[in-house]
C-alpha cells in the first residue's frame, strides 16, 4: 500500500516544483520591463534578460517599452466659429516609468486614450474653423503638448499627436468653394487692371516721345503701311498725313 502511495506522491513533488521553478524565473526581451512586487510592496524594475523571482512572494508585471499607436475615432464638435466639424486623429506613446505606468493608473492606454480625446475636444473648441485648416502642425503641437502634461505622472511619454481628417459639411464645402471662385475672380480682375494700367503707363510715355519728335510718327505710319500691305488678300484705303506731303509741297513751287 505504501508503495502504491509514493509513485503519485512522487509526480506531484515533480509537478509542483516544476511550477514553482517556472514561476521563478521570467524572461524579459528587450523592450520590455518587470515591475517586481514582493509581498505587494514595490520591489524594483527588472530586465531585460532573465528575471529570478521567489515563488509564491514575488509576483512580476511586464510592460511593453515600444511606441503605441493609439487611433481616437471620429468624433463631432464645434470649432470656435460655431462651425461643426467631425475630426479623428492618431496618437503616439510610450512608457518611459514603468513603475509609474502600473502603480499610479490602473490602466495607462485607456487613461491616455480618454485623455486624448478630451483635449482634442477641448483644442478643436479654442480654434476657428480656418485656424483648423491651415494651421493644422500648430495644433497638433499644441495637443502633444497638453496630452503629454496629463500623461507624465503616469510615467507615459506622449512623442506625437496627429489630426488626420477634418470633415465639413456639404453646405459648408460648397460655401467654400464658391468663396474660392470669387476669390479667384477678383484676383484675375485685379491682375488685368494691373496690365491695363501699366500698358496706359507705357502709350502716355510714348505719347511724350512721339510729340517730342514728329518725325517718329510719320515713321511709324510708314510701319503700319507695310504690315497692311503683307496682306495680298485685302485691300486698304488710308489717309496720307499731310505731314508726309509737306516737303515735296514746299520743293515744289521752288522747283516750277
């Protein structure tokens, strides 16, 4: 009977030492960290490599040390124009305290998540809605750096926040590109009063050289001539200035 009795007795001993020599020894890769209890006190972090713990007094909680990239979905809310806009943005984090990331949150990504979606709430709200267009890497600085103060006492390092999409309106896309198409007509009709200008400057200057110099008219009356006359196809009837006769006027009364 007793005989009988040692061989289970025998595998169990096996058994439960094996267990215990499992739960003594951890190992921890690279990026990641041991948050060591013992007796429920905070014992130290550990890692990485391998980790030897007493049985049944210690008890290790490993923390990922990589960046975690956290999705804050759609949400809609009110620029500071009163301008509904339905934004999503994209956070980055990681642990830099590993201890503060178990002692001090029950649980830092959902902490961090709520957080981040909180303050982009927030930071949407302080913005008009063309502040939150064309200036999109200053609030994305300015949500880093609010998420990141809240974070820190968790032991949390927030590296970089993104807005990703900014959803308008059907009214107030179609608002905006009619602004866009007036505002693209009054610069085309700015640019041509412009010319029109510039090309009344430059015939009022040669306005004051032709009546400097007469002779410069009747040369470019001769000009005009000849482009007219490439033309075999028409033909033109033009006035001859006076000014072109008046020399073989006055040659002739001499000459007779």
């Amino acid at each position: 009977m007793t005989s009988t009795l040692i061989g289970p007795l025998v595998v169990a001993i096996v058994i439960v030492l094996i267990a215990l020599w499992s739960s003594a020894i951890k190992i921890a890769r690279e990026y990641e960290r041991g948050v060591v209890f013992r007796l429920g006190r905070l014992l130290s972090v550990k890692g990485p490599g391998v980790i030897f713990l007493i049985p049944i007094v210690d008890k290790m909680i490993k923390i990922d040390l990589r960046v975690v990239t956290l999705d804050v979905p759609r949400q809609e809310m009110m620029t500071r124009d009163n301008v509904p806009v339905t934004v999503d943005a994209v956070v980055y984090f990681r642990v830099v305290n590993s201890d503060d990331a178990v002692v001090k949150v029950e649980n830092y990504s959902k902490a961090t998540y709520l957080l981040a979606q909180t303050t982009l709430r927030s930071a949407i709200g302080q913005h008009e809605l063309d502040e939150l267009l064309s200036q999109r890497d200053r609030i994305n600085q300015q949500l880093q750096r609010v998420i990141d103060e809240g974070t820190e006492p968790w032991g949390i390092k927030v590296t970089h926040v993104e807005v990703r999409d900014v959803a308008l309106p059907e009214g107030m896309k179609r608002a905006m590109a009619k602004q866009a198409e007036v505002e693209r007509e009054r610069r085309a009709k700015v640019i041509n009063a412009e010319g029109e200008y510039q090309a009344a400057e430059k015939l009022v200057e040669a306005g004051h050289k032709i009546a400097a110099e007469p002779i410069a008219l009747q040369l470019r009356y001769l000009q005009a001539l000849t482009e007219i006359a490439s033309d075999r196809n028409t033909t033109t009837i033009l006035p001859i200035p006076i000014d072109l006769l008046a020399p073989f006027v006055r040659k002739g009364p001499s000459g007779g």
